[in-house]
C-alpha cells in the first residue's frame, strides 16, 4: 500500500484536514513539485488518483471515497494511525523531509 509514493503523498495530504478533501485539490497538493507540463502531469494524477490511488486505499478502510462526489476523507482508526505516521516516515528517501505538501 505504501510502496507507491504518490499514495503516500495522498495519505498524508488527507491525515493533515479533518473534512473530506475534493480530487482537484488534491491533483493540485500531488502536482506542485512534479517536473512534468503541468496539463499533462494534472491530467496523469487525476486519472491515477480516481482509478487507482484511491480505490486501493478505500478498500483496505484507511479513506473514505465517493467517488460520484470525487472527495475522500481519511478514516483510519487511532491503530492505524499510529502505525501509519511511523511507516510514513520511514518510507522518505535517505536524507529526505517531508515536504510541506507531505506534511
């Protein structure tokens, strides 16, 4: 679940807000320090966060996604939480903080 870095990006974009976030918002939050045209990497994060990213993290219970309103809000239990903040900051390359993004 964590091996993919944009869904680590996403998780700790959705533990940092207690309301539900909109996909736009956080397409933009993912896309701020991406190197790519910024028409082609929000187009590739979009589709990649609907399709993929999300779904994935809605089935193992950590987010909610409704995906006919395109928002999703974090939901994990405290456990899990707790597990998740130590794992997210052991998964950041050597070196590396979280950027404010991530935070």
């Amino acid at each position: 679940m964590l091996a993919d870095h944009r869904r680590r990006a996403l998780l700790r974009c959705l533990r940092n807000t207690e309301t539900p976030l909109a996909v736009s918002t956080l397409v933009t939050k993912l896309t701020q320090s991406d190197d790519r045209e910024p028409s082609n990497r929000t187009t590739d994060t979009a589709i990649t966060l609907h399709h993929i990213h999300l779904p994935k993290l809605a089935d193992t219970g950590i987010i909610e996604y409704d995906q006919s309103d395109q928002q999703a809000t974090y939901t994990a239990p405290p456990q899990v939480d707790a597990l998740l903040e130590q794992m997210l900051v052991t998964v950041l390359p050597a070196g590396r903080e979280p950027s404010p993004q991530e935070k």
